[in-house]
C-alpha cells in the first residue's frame, strides 16, 4: 500500500460513501490500484449467504482491485442502527485488531486503500472503543466530509478538534451538498475555509442520482497539490 485514508463526516448521511466513492475512483483512473474498505456496517440485506451492506457494495464498485468481502467489510450487521447496540444485539464484539489485520491484507493487494466509518468521527465500537480508535490504531490521515447543512460549521469544527485530540493528521475535507440550494451556502463554505486548517479537497454539488464518477469531478486527490 502506498496511501490509505480515512474518510469520516460530520454526521451519518453526509456523503460519506459518495465522497469515498469518488476518491477510490480517482485513484483508479491515476492508474493506481484503489479499494474501499467499509470495517463496520449497519443495515445490510441477505445476499445469498452474505449479508450485503449498500454502502459496500458502492464501494466495491468504484474500486479497480478485487478482494474478498471478508477483508473489505468484516463486520456486517443486519438492522441500521448504531453499531455498537447491533452488535451487542447478535453477542458480537467488534475487535478493531481483526479490522487491523484485514486492513493490512488489503493494504498488499491494493496501493491505495480508502476506509469509510460509520456515523461520525467518535461513533462507539463497544463498550470502551470508537471510530476514532479505529482511525488511530490504522494510523491513517483523516479526511472529511462536511455535509452541508444548517448546523454542519459546529460539526465540521468539533470534528477537527476530535481528529486533532487524537494526533491525527487532517489531510483534507470537502464540503457536500446535501440539497440543491442550501440557504448561504457561500457563507457557510466561507466559514469553513477560514476556520479548518487543513487543504479543501472540494465543493460538490447536489448532484441528481449522486453518481460518484460525477462527483469525482469536483474533488481533487489528496496531497495533489
Ligand atoms: N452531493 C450529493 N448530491 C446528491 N445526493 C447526495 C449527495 N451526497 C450525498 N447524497 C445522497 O445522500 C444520501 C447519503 O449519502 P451517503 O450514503 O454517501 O452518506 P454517508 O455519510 O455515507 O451515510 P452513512 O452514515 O449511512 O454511511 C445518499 O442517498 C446519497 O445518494
Ligand atoms: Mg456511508
């Protein structure tokens, strides 16, 4: 593996898969082995023996390097609710040294590996665990996604402070359209620029059908500049 990233939001269903989506494609047209990696999923339907998560299956997708679905998603759980109380629910406990070691097995088959959280940055795990323990332990420079909408600036700027508690390095964010006209979008945006310290990776608009090939066009790699 040559780079990995982490990508978290301010929220759930800020654009997370849509945005990690994008980057695993970007990465794949640069000419680069790309794959996702979704460690914990909550909702998911039976497909055949497996339990098949949406977001997985996106980010399977966009990639360009075949892995097994054991590597790309080791914890799958039916019903969408927190992880950690699905978990719980089916007497399983989410080991983040099982996600380490599919991370790394993914790391040898692809050059760069995108992992997308669950929820927000700080979303327990169990008992004593979170994402960010997570992002931690994998040692992966952090990326995230701004969904935008009332309240995202208090968000955005919390999540920093937590991705910053934790030694962790903000290699970017991007700001995501939520709606198609966000009431002061641009002074929003405006706000979030002067107040994150760390590069915009991009501004996506609300795209129609969310296609991720369409928003890879907004956003730039990753240490590109
Ligand atoms: N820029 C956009 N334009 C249009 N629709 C969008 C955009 N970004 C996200 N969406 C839509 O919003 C919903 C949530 O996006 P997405 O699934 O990427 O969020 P998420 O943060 O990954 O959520 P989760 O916490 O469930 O993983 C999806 O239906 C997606 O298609
Ligand atoms: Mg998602």
């Amino acid at each position: 593996m040559k780079q990995g990233y982490f990508v978290t939001g301010t929220d759930t269903g800020v654009g997370k898969t849509l945005i990690a989506a994008a980057l695993i494609h970007k990465f794949a047209q640069s000419g680069l082995g790309s794959v996702g990696m979704k460690p914990v999923a909550a909702g998911a339907r039976l497909a055949g023996e497996c339990l098949l998560n949406e977001d997985v299956e996106q980010l399977i997708g966009a990639g360009n390097v075949e892995a097994l679905l054991a590597l790309v998603n080791p914890y799958v759980f039916e019903p969408p609710i927190a992880p950690h109380i699905a978990a719980r629910q089916v007497g399983v406990d989410i080991s983040i040294g099982t996600i380490e070691a599919a991370f790394k097995s993914l790391g040898e088959l692809a050059d760069v590996v995108i992992v997308e959280g669950a929820g927000g940055f700080l979303v327990p795990l169990g008992d004593t665990e979170d994402m960010a323990d997570l992002a931690s332990l994998l040692s992966l420079p952090v990326i995230l996604v701004v969904g935008m909408r009332l309240g995202c600036l208090n968000h955005a700027l919390l999540t920093v402070e937590a991705i910053r508690s934790r030694g962790l390095r903000l290699a970017g964010w991007v700001a995501n359209s939520l709606e198609p006209g966000m009431t002061n979008f641009n002074e929003n945006l405006a706000g979030l620029r002067q107040r994150i310290d760390a590069p915009c990776l991009g501004v996506v608009p609300w795209i129609s059908g969310a296609g991720y090939q369409q928003a890879a066009d907004y956003i730039e790699r990753p240490g590109s500049r």
